[in-house]
C-alpha cells in the first residue's frame, strides 16, 4: 500500500502528462495533421502508463449507497460541457480527414 506522498507524486505526474495530452487536442486547429497525430502518439502512452498507477480511490457518494441523488453524479464536476466536447471531437473528425479509421475498425 501506497503512502500520502507517494500517492500524491502519482496523481501528480498523472495531471503533468494529461494537461499535455489536452493542450494538444485543444490546439488541434492550429497544428498540422501529421504533428497532431505525433504529439498525441507520443503522449497517448504515457498517458496510459500513468493512468494505471493511480490509487484506487472510494467517493463519499461510493461509500454513501442510500444517497442516489443525479447531483452526485462524478460528471457535475466536469469542466467540460457536451458542447465543448462536441466541437473538439468534430475539429478532430475533420482535422483526421481520412486518416480516422473509426468506421473501418468499428
């Protein structure tokens, strides 16, 4: 088991490499496709590696099964709305052109 600290220097490189990785979706409209699908190759597997060494971590509202409350949904903290979503994964769809191989894998 981990310690306080040691927990906190993982979370901490985690939100190093993911602030990365979104300031290079963000930027997509200003990079040029073959650097953004390298920076995102480059970046999508620290992402992961860091992902897989984060703590386990219970929320109140886990802990709390009586309380089934939509407000406690994890989601109404999120900085991102749909909409905001939305125009980043059509400036995506369009920058990747035929280079998104989603409807030939899926």
């Amino acid at each position: 088991m981990r310690d306080l600290s040691e927990s906190a220097e993982v979370v901490s490189r985690f939100g190093a490499v993911a602030l990365e990785f979104c300031s290079v979706v963000e930027s997509a409209s200003r990079l040029e496709r073959t650097r953004l699908l390298t920076e995102v190759y480059r970046l999508l597997p620290k992402l992961l590696n860091e992902a897989t060494k984060l703590p386990c971590v219970r929320t109140k509202d886990e802990d709390d099964a009586s309380h089934k409350d939509e407000d406690s949904s994890p989601h109404r903290n999120a900085r991102m709305t749909y909409e905001q979503w939305e125009q980043i994964y059509s400036l995506l769809k369009e920058k990747l052109g035929d280079w998104d191989p989603y409807w030939q894998v899926f």
